[in-house]
C-alpha cells in the first residue's frame, strides 16, 4: 500500500489530465475485479481527490479505467495487468536470447458469426476469412528476430540521451487523440508507449537520425498485444525498433533488469511490424471498421 503522500502525488499527476478526456465507466464491482480497488481503497482515493461519477447505481460511483490502471498498477493491486506486464519482461528476455523466433498467431475477431473479415498478417500482405469459419481459421505465423543489441555506436552517440530521457516517463493509459499531444506529454510527463515514439521520430531527425513510428503487435505467450514503437534507420539501411518507455515500464514493475535493457537496446525480439500507427490490423469487410480481436500466440521453433 503506498503511503498517503504517494496516493496524493498520484492522484495530482492524473488531475493533469482534463477532466474532458475522462469516461466513467467502471463500477464498485469491475474496479475491484479489475484492478483490485476495492471499496474501501476506492472511498480513500475519491477522499483524496481521484475524479469519479458520484451517481452510480448503488451511489458507489464510477471511475476511469485509465485512472484506477494508473494507480492500481503502482499500488501492486492491479494484478491482472501486473501478470500480463510479468508475461511481456518473460518473453522479451526468452525472444532476445534466440536468433529468431517463431510464432503462431490465432486471432479471434470480435464480431457476429458470418461477417467477412480481413487481417493484416504482414505489411502489404492480408487474410480474408469468416468469422466461425473453421474452413478458413485466421491463424498465421510470424518470425521474430532476436539478438538485435544495443544501437551501433553513432545511433548511440546520437540518440543516447533522448532514449535515457524518455526512458524515464511516467507510463499511463493515455487516449487519442491526447497520446499524441507532444506538448502535454512534455508537460505533464505522462505517457504511453505511442506517445514517447512520438517524440523520438519528431527529435530523431534534429539529431541526424532517420525515424518512422511502427504498428503491429508484441508478441508475448500466451496473448500478443497490438502495440506502437518507433524505429531508426542505420547507416546500413536497416531499421531498428525502440521503445524506451516500455523498457522502462518493465523495469519499474516487472523486474527486468534495467543493467542488461538500457534505452539503447531494441526490443525486437517481441515486435512484429505490420503497418503505421492508426491502420487497423483487423477490420469487417463491408463497412471497413476496425474490430477488436484476441491474439492467441504460441512459439513454434526457435533458432
């Protein structure tokens, strides 16, 4: 439990979000569920000030996922996102021993028994299937190389201080469009992993360095996730992945060690690339619209 000057300092960091951007949505029930606010816990943190919605059914009011994320994460009782934290520093460091690392990737859409879907597998390249169709099951395989190490030593030079910097933000569950609002993200030093990638590719150029931002998953047992990242351009042409924060991130809660994963050092390991920032990985057919979906995955070979 954080003490009451820790709760405090937390609960003004996200009152630098505006209360615009907030969505109360989460119950009593889900918040400790979820996150592991219970009701107590929750009545302290309203008591200091976290915002909520008073008019809940109960009257136990209602709160923002990305505050009780925030908190709960930082408080050790959102064990949910803890273990999935946990998952990603676990398979970072298996992927990054290995030369390369394949994957099977099974995803599972969202939507209604029927509906035509199509799912970027790599970029350029798509699948189309039914949705329950066993005939044509979205299910791909992917390689994700490993070994990639630090930056070479002019990338390092270059960018060095930037990654340590942004290394050292302070991770929340930002929204659109406030992500990638580079001036409240410099102000506030809240982040998520698009909104430093953000910032690497508009300084990176300042610097010398080539940049572009990436999107696509990060390939984690037993559930990969859809994630953001920038990457750099090498004299030799070759594009490198780097998420600082993230690095950071694992650090802080999941025990990596900090030592062996500088900001320098890519992640590749665990980055599958599919498109820019904003393309959906997996959409309907008939109207175009982006839908959620699962990312079953599971290693096949390595090497």
């Amino acid at each position: 439990m954080g003490s009451g000057d820790e709760l405090d300092g937390w609960i003004a960091r996200l009152r630098a979000i505006p209360d615009d951007d907030r969505s109360f949505t989460v119950d009593a029930a889900q918040a400790e569920r979820e996150f592991g606010v219970d009701a107590g816990l929750a009545r302290e943190l309203v008591a200091r000030g976290l915002p909520h919605a008073p008019d809940g059914p109960q009257g136990d009011g209602r709160f923002w996922p990305t505050d009780l994320h925030y908190v709960g994460l930082r408080l050790g009782c959102a064990t949910i996102y803890q273990g999935v934290l946990n998952r990603w520093a676990g398979a970072l460091t298996a992927f990054s021993a290995r030369e390369a690392t394949t994957v099977e990737i099974r995803c599972s859409a969202y939507a209604p028994r029927g509906t035509e879907v199509e799912l970027l597998v790599a970029p350029g390249e798509r699948m189309r299937a039914s949705v329950g169709d066993r005939a044509a099951p979205l299910r791909f395989e992917a390689t994700a190389h490993g070994a990639l190490g630090m930056l070479d030593g002019a990338l390092a030079d270059a960018l060095g201080a930037l990654l340590d910097d942004l290394a050292t933000y302070d991770f929340c569950w930002l929204r659109p469009p406030r992500d990638t609002d580079d001036s409240f993200v410099r102000r506030t030093r809240l982040a998520n992993c698009l909104s430093t990638a953000s910032l690497l590719v508009e300084e990176a150029p300042q610097l010398g360095v080539e940049a572009r931002l990436a999107h696509g998953l990060l390939l984690a047992p037993p559930y990969s996730t859809p994630h953001n990242w920038a990457e750099v351009r090498g004299a030799d042409g070759a594009w490198t992945p780097l998420d600082p924060l993230l690095l950071g991130l694992l650090a802080r809660f999941a025990g990596l060690d900090a030592g062996s994963w500088p900001p320098s050092r890519s992640p590749g390991a665990v980055l599958l690339r599919l498109a820019e920032p904003g393309t959906p990985l997996l959409w309907a057919v008939e109207d175009g619209a982006a839908l959620e979906a699962t990312f079953l995955t599971k290693a096949l070979e390595t090497a």
